[in-house]
C-alpha cells in the first residue's frame, strides 16, 4: 500500500522527498547567485517561505542579520522558522514594499525572488517599489532581484495568466505580471548602477503537476459575476488539460542585480 506523509497528500512518501529535494535545488540555483553574502545585513523582500529564508540565513552566516518581509500577514506566522535551521539570526515582519518601514541605508543587500510579478501596480509602478528597496541599501550595496520571465513556453505562464485574471476580476488589484527578461534588465538600469543579469534556463520540479491538479477550484468564482465565472471555468478546465496531457512546464528565471551609488 502507499504511504503517504499525511492524510490528504497527493502525493506519496518518496513523490514528495523527490518534489521537496527539487525544490530545494530550484532555491539553491538561484540563491548561488548572489555570490558571497557572509556577514552581510540582509532584507528579504517579499518572501517568507522557509526554505529560501533558510538558504539566505545559512549563506550570510552568523556574522550578519536577515530581515524578510512580506504583505501576506498570513504568511508571516512566527512559527514557521520554528524547524529552520538559521545560522544568521531572521526577524520576519509584515510589511509593504511599496511603504518600507525601514530607514535609508539600513541594509547591505536587499533580494527579492518571485516578488515582482505579483506586484499590485494599479497605484504605483514597479519602479517605485524598485526605488524603494534601493532607498534602503547603503551607498555601496546591492540590490538583486530574482523572477519568471516568459522566455521559454510554459505551462506555468498560462497559469500565472488566469491567477492574476482571477484577482484582477475578484480584487480589482492589477498584478505586474510575467514578461521578457529586457522588461527587467530596463527597470534595473534605470535606478541601478553596473547591472548584471543571468538569465537561467526553466528548472523542473517533480510531481508538482500532480499538487496543481489536486487543487480545488478557487473560491472567489463563486462570486463572480455568472459570464466571468464561466469564462475562467472554461479556462481552468482547459489548463487542466493540457497539465495532464504535458506535465507542468516551468518559466526560465531572470536574476538582476544593480549596485547603489554613494550620495
Ligand atoms: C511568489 S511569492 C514569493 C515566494 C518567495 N520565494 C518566498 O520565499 O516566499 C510572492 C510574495 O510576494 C509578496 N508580495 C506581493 N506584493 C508585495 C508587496 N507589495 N510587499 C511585500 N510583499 C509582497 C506576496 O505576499 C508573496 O508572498
């Protein structure tokens, strides 16, 4: 019989330590890129998962501080570390990038992975919350931004596609979204001196198709108008689909990085 981790995982014992070891390769890749960050002072922006906290934590080492930061409250439950192993000390805290609360030129590197597509710019723009990270690094350090860019087909950019439909439908929020690396690189050059980017090719993770399909329908389609709910029904279904006839194919990754002049 199959042994499962816990009541309700799609997923069996052995699919789930080979999804979590991928996972975990995916964060490393990324996080190798930032080069040497020992005794650092470091603000994680917008991310509280324990995994990346953790890579962070252990490559700045116990010399420096990590400070992550996240809009989703529920994100930031202060538990969540409680089975990390941290070798710099972390201090989470919800908090907007677009109103950072924190003085000018506190940090040595601000980073950011998956942050920027999920950025809500009906308001302002992803330059000012670009802006607003560099406000917080002392002359001399660096901001670095990690994200998907639409380079490589992938089913994953479909799917991105229909979530920020669904909340621009349920929410009203208008997300930045996934698009071409140059679109990054461009914001970057604009506020950051000496820009340097890595474009990475699309990572595969095991058996995450099998925890998408497991997922039931979102609940903010049945308050949506009756047309709009089907519309994104008929999408849904047809994603679905195609998850199952091809697995689910993942985004290229683009990493920035951008250096901030002395005043
Ligand atoms: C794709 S997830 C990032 C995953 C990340 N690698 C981690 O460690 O959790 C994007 C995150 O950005 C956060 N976010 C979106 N807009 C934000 C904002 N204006 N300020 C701070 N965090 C924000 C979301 O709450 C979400 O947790």
């Amino acid at each position: 019989m199959t042994r499962r981790l816990y009541r309700g995982d799609p997923l069996t014992q052995g699919e789930r330590e080979e999804f979590e070891d991928d996972l975990i390769a995916f964060c490393d890749r990324e996080l190798d890129l930032l080069g040497e960050i020992g005794g650092l002072d470091v603000l994680y922006a917008g991310g509280s998962s324990p995994l990346w906290i953790e890579g962070l934590s252990q490559r700045i080492g116990e010399d420096g501080t990590l400070t992550a930061i996240d809009l989703d409250e529920d994100r930031i439950a202060q538990d969540s570390l409680k089975e990390a192993d941290l070798a710099a000390p972390v201090r989470l805290l919800a908090a907007d990038v677009f109103s950072i609360p924190f003085s000018r030129g506190t940090f040595d590197l601000v980073y950011s992975s998956g942050l920027f597509h999920e950025l809500d710019v009906r308001e302002k723009g992803a330059e000012d919350a670009l802006a607003a990270l560099r406000s917080v690094v002392r002359p001399g350090g660096r901001v670095a931004t990690d994200d998907f860019v639409d380079s490589e087909p992938a089913i994953q950019l479909e799917d991105e596609g229909l979530e920020a439909e669904l909340i621009r439908e349920a929410y009203g929020r208008d997300l930045y979204g996934i698009g071409p690396p140059e679109r990054l690189v461009a914001l970057h050059e604009e506020l950051l001196a000496c820009v340097r980017w890595r474009l990475s090719p699309p990572r595969r993770i095991r058996h995450l198709e099998k925890l998408v399909l497991a997922e039931k329908e979102p609940a903010e389609f049945s308050s949506l108008p009756d047309a709009t709910a089907r519309r994104l029904r008929e999408r849904r279904e047809s994603l679905r689909g195609r998850i199952l006839r091809e697995g689910y194919t993942r985004p290229a990754t683009l990493y920035v990085e951008g250096l901030v002049e002395g005043a």
